[in-house]
C-alpha cells in the first residue's frame, strides 16, 4: 500500500456473505501485519425481496469489525410479481441512499461482488471518482456485474469461461474466495457407515429441491443419516416431518434454517455426499472439499449461470448433475445411489487436485491493494 494509515476499503454486493467473508479474512490478516484499513460493506438486508428475512452479513459481518450499511434500492425483474412494481420505484431512491453511504464512507476504493444492490454503489462511486475493482464468482457472468464492468478500474473473474463478457484489457483471473476453513478441510479417505448426506441450498432453500426430498426422506433415513438446511421457508414444515418420524429415523435426521457460514466448515466435514442447486460459491467449496455431489442447477438462473457451475463441477470429477426438468422422486434416488456406489472413484480422481480458488482472496486484495 502506498499508504497504509486512515485506508477505507468498501464491499458491496448481493448475499455473497462467504465470498466476501473469505476477502474479509484475508484483509483483517493484512492488518494483523500493520497495514491498516477500515473496512465497510454495503448490501440490501433481507435475503428474499419482500420477506424479513436478515442475511447472515448483517449478524457475522459486524462481529470482525466491518462497518455494515443496508441499501434500500430496488431492480428489474424477469418475472412480474407482487413486488415488481414496489421494486421499480425504489431503483431512483436506491443511488439516491447510494450517494449518501457512499460520501458517509469515503472509500478509497470499491470492491463489488455483484447484485442489484451493488450496482448503484458502483455507478455513484465512478461518478465520485473513487477506484472500482469487480468480482463475478460464476462460470459465466451476473448481469450487475456486466454493467459495473464498464465503470471498472479492474475486473476478477473465477473462471476463464467469463472473459468473454468483460473487457480483456481490464479482466484478470483470480478464482472465487472461499474461507479459510473450507480450505483447511481434508479429503474424506472412506464414506461413513452410514453415509452422511447434506441437502443444501443456501441461506433462502430451494422449495424444489425441499420438496422431494419430503417424498423420499423416510427411504433416505432407512440407508442413511441425513443434514438438511432447509432455509427459512420450509423450515418448520420439516422441523413437524421430523417430529413425526420415529425413535430410530429422528436421531438420523439434522434439520437447520440456515447455517451460520462462520460454521459450515462442519457440515463439510461429515457430510459424504452434498446435494445441492449449483451456485457459484457451493461448486467453490465442494471442488476444494472434495465432496462427492449431485447438483441440480436452477433453470431460470442468468445466461444459465448455475448449468455452467454444475458443468465445471462434473468436469473436475467430483460431481452428478440433474437438471431440474428430469427431477422426480426416482432419479433423485437412482443418482444418491449411483454417488454412493461411485463415491471412492469420484474421490480418487480429485485428490490431487489442487482449486484455483484456494488463493483467489490473496489475488483479489492484491489488486485492490494497487488502488490504494
């Protein structure tokens, strides 16, 4: 840093707690060393438009010392619902509250992550003429994130196949953060007797996913143990599914909201087998985990961003895919089997592989470093 002292890095973006937490990490070890920075975030609050649900930055972020600001901004929506009219008003007020966080925080320089959030603290920062680097974590790239682009100093990317989207001048590749933790965790030598399987779809669930997952827990719980994070929305549907369950299939059977990203390092190391939709930072954390996966990508997701993740997942080896067209109580069963059967081959082709995401947090502090 050309200067370390009265440094103000701010991280914006929408719910991309982990990857930001993994940047945060990396920023708080360099100030352990005496380069100074303060660091502040900005993002929407809730995790689902329109729902009261908090996202986990809210409660984790603060606890390292990051000076956390809620936007209230609004965005285009690709399906017409209840709130695309309510959203489409707040876009103005959103650089609006933008402009004043923004000049309340003086930043030095902007990271982005990407999201409808972000995209307003980016455009009011360009016109501030306050640095700005952007970092898209998917195989291909967030449509926020296309439009920042433009006001970029610098743009990192996680994966090669997203260059094609950004200016080459201004994109270098660096991975996608992961935490610490993730990185520490071992591959499994053996699966557990009897296996373990996760059901993860981030802090707002997948209702897709939850539902078959109701119609054949009984057959799961008979086989296997069984971690479920539900999200919010489910979650008392199947906290009553398992209170109903009997003496022996209740103990076999871990049912959560959401869990705390400071923890899920746990969840990975007894989980076997993961099945999850196929956001960006899950494929990041099962690629370095090495846990054997079947990831059912979202259809509807930009430019098919989660079909690209599943796609990378499937190449390294370590992963199934069902898209969502083919999804029914049978193929969800045949492909738990078939990993199952599979498990020692999927683990014995990774294992030596080492993921470029391992070192993506030092990358990208690197480049905001050179802003500084």
């Amino acid at each position: 840093m050309k200067n370390q002292q009265n440094k103000n890095i701010l991280l914006t973006g929408g719910h991309a707690v982990t990857t930001a937490l993994a940047v945060i990490e990396e920023l708080i070890r360099r100030n352990a060393e005496g380069k100074s920075v303060r660091i502040n975030w900005i993002g929407s609050k809730y995790l689902i438009e329109g729902s009261r649900l908090i996202g986990p930055e809210f409660s984790i972020f603060p606890e390292l010392g990051v000076k956390t600001e809620h936007i209230i901004s609004g965005r285009l929506q690709r399906k017409f619902s209840l709130w695309t009219i309510p959203s489409l008003l707040r876009i103005p007020f959103g650089f609006i509250h933008a402009f004043i966080l923004v000049k309340k925080i003086k930043p030095n320089v902007v990271l982005s992550f990407g999201g409808y959030s972000a995209l307003p603290v980016v455009i009011v920062s360009w016109l501030l003429k306050i640095p700005i680097v952007i970092h898209d974590q998917t195989a291909t790239a967030g449509l926020a994130n296309r439009v920042s682009g433009i006001f970029a100093k610098r743009i990192c990317i996680s994966r090669e196949t997203s260059r094609k989207y950004f200016d080459r001048d201004k994109t270098v590749i660096t991975g996608n953060p992961v935490m610490t933790q993730i990185c520490e965790i071992e591959s499994k030598e053996e699966i557990g007797s009897p296996a373990v399987i996760c059901i993860t779809c981030g802090s707002r669930g997948s209702r897709v996913i939850n539902s078959y997952i109701g119609k054949i827990l009984n057959r799961l719980l008979t086989k296997y143990k069984v971690i479920h994070i539900t999200g919010g929305h489910d979650y008392q549907k199947y906290l009553r599914i398992k209170n109903e369950l009997n003496k022996k299939l209740f103990g076999k059977y871990e049912i959560y909201s959401m869990m705390d990203p400071m923890h899920i390092d746990n969840i990975y190391k007894e989980a076997d087998i993961i099945i999850s939709r196929a956001g960006a930072n899950t494929v990041s954390e099962i690629m370095i985990s090495k846990r054997p996966s079947i990831l059912i990508p979202i259809p509807w997701s930009y430019l098919n961003e989660q079909m690209e993740n599943a796609l990378i997942a499937k190449e390294n080896g370590i992963a199934e895919i069902i898209k969502q067209d083919n999804l029914t109580e049978k193929t969800l069963l045949q492909k738990v089997f078939y990993v199952e059967r599979n498990w020692k081959d999927m683990v014995d082709k990774v294992k030596d592989k080492k993921s470029l995401d391992v070192e993506a947090s030092v990358k990208i502090i690197n480049v905001i470093e050179g802003f500084l």
